[in-house]
C-alpha cells in the first residue's frame, strides 16, 4: 500500500490517542511497509498488538509488530526506553521462528531497563496484595522496573551477559524488596510466587523461603536467556541517530496510548512510562523535534479502557466499570451469562456489552473485558494539544448495526467545589477540553449529541467515497468538533480495509 502523506517524510510517529487498544499495531504492520527502520521506544510487555495477516494471526507483546512484515533488510528496535522482559522477547522469537518468521533483523538496546522475577512479584502484590484502590495494572512488572530505573538500582539488558555484574546488582536491587515483602503474610507471597512466568512457568522456582528471592537461581536462569539474546544486543540509541542522519525512513510505534502516560494521563491510572510521543521519541534515541508527523490512533466512535481508572462516557457507568473488574472474567464466561445483547440494546449497560463484542474488546495481554465507552471529544481535544491533529480512525466497522452514535463534545463537571491552580471548577461548570486527573474527570458527566448511525457493511468501501453518508457525516462532525483531521479509516482488522482519506 502507497500514502501520499508519507511523502517527504523521514521519521514518522504512530501512538494511541485514548486509553490503549486503538489498533496502532495494524497500522504499523502497514506503514512497515513504507520505512527501513521500525522502533518501539516505550512499555514493555504489558503492552499487546493482535495483527491479522492473510494465514493466521499473531499476538506480540514484546517484538516490534513491524517484524511481521516480510521486507528484507527492515530493522526492528526495541528501544533504551522500554521495560524488557527477557523471557517474554525469548518466547515470542521462539514462536516467530517457529511460524517461519525472520527475526534476524531485530535490534535490542544494551540498556533497555530489565524486567525481572521481583518486579512481576511486586507488581502482582503491590496492585494486588497491599492495594487499597487497584490500578488493575497487567502484573508485567513495568511500574516497579521503572520505579528501580529512578531509584537507581535497576538492570540493564547488558547485565544479562555479565553474570557476575549481573549477580551484584540483582542483590542490591533486592535489598529494600526483601525488606517490604517481609511485611506481608509468608503465604501471600507464596501465592503470588506461585503464579505464571509469560513463559508458562511459575515464579516459584525463583523462591526461597528465608531471603524470598534465590539470587543463584535467578543469576543462573537468566544469564543463560542472555546468552539467547547476545546477538540482537546493541547501542540502539545511536543506531536510530545514525538511520536517522542517513536519511533512512523510521517508524516510532508506540505502545499504550497517550492517556495511560505517566504524564499526560489520568494520573494515578496510568502505566509507568511517558507514552505519548515525547516518551516514544526518548524512548527510541530521538528527539521529539526529530518527528516529522505523528499520527494519533482514535477508536471510532466509541473507545475502551483496561484496569481502574476515570472513564466519563463509559456505556453503563459504573455498572460496567464494576462488571469489568471481576477477577477471571473471560470472554466465554461473558457470552454465556449475557448470550442476547445487542448493540442497540436500550440499557446502556447491555448495550456495552454487545459493543466489546462485536470489538473484541477482550486484552490480547491478560484476557480482561475491556471497559467501552462513546467516543469523547473533550479527550481527544487534549490529545490533540500534545499529538498533533493528524488522526487514524479505527475500528469504525464496529458500530456497523449501530442506530444511534453518540458523541460526547463536552462535559459538565459535578464533583465538590475543587481548585485548581488559579482557578476553582465549581458544580455544573462546562469543559470542552479534558484535564485527564483522576481527582475532576471521575466527576464529570458528558453531554451527548447523537447522529443516526450507517446501519450496514462496509465491506464493499474502499475509497473515502464509497463509505455510507451517515459514517460520513460522523467523521466531519468529529474533525470540525475536535480540530483533528482525519488521514486514514480502519473499516475492519485486514490491512486492505483502509481507507485513506
Ligand atoms: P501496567 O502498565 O501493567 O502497570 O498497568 C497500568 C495501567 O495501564 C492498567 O490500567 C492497565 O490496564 C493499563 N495498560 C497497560 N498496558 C495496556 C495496553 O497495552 N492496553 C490497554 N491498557 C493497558
């Protein structure tokens, strides 16, 4: 496939304008197509991108998803800034190879920031255990890999070559986890100890009963995944600059999406890391100003969330968000106990549940249902002010049965009288423009106007033209509404449903 708009273009951003899940993969896994180097510069396997190619589909967590596309000489990166899990990148080579996939272009940065047995344990128990409001994180350990990053006891993937290195600073870095996980029930521990690797293996066999954590074990394990990994270890940081000062074409993918950053996002409801594009570019040995285009990735018209966290048009409020949140809730659980719903449903909360459906609004990563909500211009407002108004719809053939499409465009807030800097929000006030803090968003009520929605297919669309007026109508409303201009329009998981606008 062939883009105008990527014409001239060097380096080129792709990230999430919402919560997640937009469906950047695909787009990447397209644009792959366009640029000679593709780099992930943020997250860790927390992350999860479904691509479907003509024989089967895949679901990575780690790999770039550019590493599906069959071009030779293409260079996939995992950048300086994400949170590498050795075992999952072990896992997902061993499958890509398997299903006849090359991975010998992949590039894994010597200082990418390691995800170890602790930080999955005290991920687990920290969202978990000791918890009184649960974020829902995904238990891939990325908030306390990047909290010893910070706190300057972390490793390195480099250190996985150097076992002794490696020996002396996994025993520093435990130091004050020992410390803390002594304060909770041996058993607890024990359990949390006892749940899976991503490689199907229980965390157990890294336990030891009076220090909790074997530091022999662990050196010995991991060492040796090192070794597996050598060859795709460089300095990725000045490998992108040099691509980049040799006028090679590069990719960003982004992971996650802008209101899940530690930054920008709804703050405490975020992952750990900047996932907006100024994160992406760091992450990836850039500088933001090195972007030339960014493009921000919005589910239409509706969107989804994982985990805890403020959701004003959530379809069912908190009826959902609390449906949602049951542990081990599965997809099939879900059919069976809710087998007649439709997307027209006329309570919001049943209506919800037929929307993650026909989405599969299910978490490539743990499984989870995923909260689904309308789309929401004061949110996409703010994305904006930081991405750029360049915008990829996806998704758009979700809502295909939908009679009515809403759209938030503003909100009107209805928590305590709240200051906020200079200014007080006080009950009632309007907002046309979000300000992601959990602390005002979770008061604040959208105000919908509702379209007629297309009401068919759109598997016959190929051109902008051809789609129904009504999906039409919706697109303008949310260019003209939101200041964003729309450059491309998913209309279903194939990479020829797209639709360049
Ligand atoms: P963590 O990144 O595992 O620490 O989780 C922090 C929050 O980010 C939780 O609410 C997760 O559900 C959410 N999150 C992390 N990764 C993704 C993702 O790839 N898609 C959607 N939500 C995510």
């Amino acid at each position: 496939m062939t883009f105008d708009i990527l014409n001239d273009k060097q380096v080129v951003a792709i990230v999430g304008n919402q919560f997640g899940d937009e469906g950047k993969g695909k787009f990447v896994d397209i644009f792959a197509e366009w640029a000679n180097v593709i780099v992930r510069g943020t997250g860790g396997a927390n992350a999860g991108h479904t691509i479907r190619l003509p024989d089967r589909r895949y679901a990575l967590h780690l790999i770039p998803s550019g590493i599906l596309y069959d071009g030779v000489g293409r260079i996939n990166v995992i950048g300086s800034g994400v949170a590498f899990d050795p075992v999952v990148a072990r896992r997902e080579l061993q499958e890509l190879a398997a299903a006849g996939i090359s991975t010998s272009k992949l590039r894994i940065a010597y200082n990418a920031k390691l995800v170890l047995p602790q930080h999955l344990v005290m991920d687990r128990v920290g969202d978990g255990l000791g918890a009184a409001k649960r974020i829902g994180t995904t238990g891939r350990g990325i908030g306390p890999t990047y909290c010893d990053h910070y706190d300057r006891v972390g490793l390195i993937t480099n250190d996985l070559l150097n076992p002794t290195l490696f020996r002396r600073k996994l025993e520093k870095n435990l130091e004050k986890k020992v410390a803390l996980l002594r304060q909770f029930e041996r058993d607890d521990v024990e359990k949390v100890m006892a749940t899976l690797m991503d490689n199907g293996e229980p965390l157990r066999q890294f336990y030891c009963p009076d220090r909790i954590f074997d530091v022999d074990t662990i050196t010995d394990y991991y060492t040796k995944v090192g070794q597996q990994l050598c060859d795709y270890l460089c300095d990725a940081d000045a490998f992108v600059r040099t691509a980049v000062a040799q006028g090679q074409r590069v990719l960003l993918e982004g992971s996650q999406a802008l209101l899940l950053s530690v930054d920008f996002g709804t703050y405490p409801y975020v992952t750990s890391t900047d996932c907006s594009v100024h994160g992406l570019a760091m992450g990836a040995g850039l500088r933001q100003g090195d972007i030339e285009l960014t493009f921000g990735v919005t589910k239409a018209f509706y969107m989804s969330r994982v985990g805890g966290g403020p959701f004003p048009t959530e379809i069912g409020g908190t009826q959902s968000a609390d449906w949602c949140s049951r542990p081990n809730l599965t997809q099939i659980a879900e059919q069976e106990r809710f087998p007649d719903v439709t997307v027209n449903h006329e309570d919001a909360f049943h209506q919800g549940i037929a929307i993650r459906r026909a989405g599969v609004e299910y978490g490539t990563t743990t499984g989870r249902p995923r909260r689904v909500g309308w789309l929401d211009l004061p949110l996409l407002r703010f994305a904006a002010r930081i991405h750029g108004p360049q915008v990829i719809l996806s998704k758009v053939d979700v809502l295909n049965a939908c009679d009515t499409i809403k759209i938030c465009t503003s909100y009107r807030y209805h928590g305590p009288d709240f200051r906020f800097g200079r200014e007080y929000l006080s009950r009632a006030e309007r907002y046309d423009v979000a300000e992601p803090r959990d602390e005002i968003l979770q008061h604040c009520q959208p105000v919908y106007e509702e379209l007629p929605g297309w009401r068919c297919e759109l598997t016959g669309c190929s051109e902008y033209r051809d789609l129904p007026a009504q999906l039409r109508t919706c697109i303008d409303f949310v260019e003209q509404r939101a200041g964003v201009k729309v450059a491309m329009i998913s209309t279903g998981p194939e990479r020829q449903q797209t639709i360049t606008k």
